[in-house]
C-alpha cells in the first residue's frame, strides 16, 4: 500500500471516531448546538458578502 493510501484511510477512520465520540451521551446535545450556532454564523456572514458583491454582467465595447 502506497503512503497516500494509508494516509487517506487513517484520516477517514480517525475522523469516523472523532464523529463516533461527538455524537455520544450528552456530547451529542452540545455538538448539535455548536453546529447549528456556527450555520447560522456562517449564514448571516454570507449573506453580507452576497449584498456586498457588484456584478458586471455586461460587456462595453469600444
């Protein structure tokens, strides 16, 4: 097995873990808020960004 092979596999078993241990007992609770709390975060900062862009969709020509 080529090096990039074990690598990807163990960063897909260790983030199965890590998702295995965050949606334990009352750990689950706490990360559904956490998530929830930084979507709606994550939302509102791209919403900003969306009103702030200028598109220019049309081609002058001289």
């Amino acid at each position: 097995m080529r090096t990039t092979s074990k690598i990807a596999v163990l960063s897909l078993a260790s983030g199965a873990l890590l998702a295995a241990w965050l949606l334990t007992g009352d750990r689950k609770v706490r990360t559904r808020h956490f998530v929830t709390r930084n979507t709606v975060n994550l939302r509102k900062v791209q919403k900003t960004e969306d009103e702030k862009t200028f598109d220019d969709s049309e081609i002058y020509y001289i």
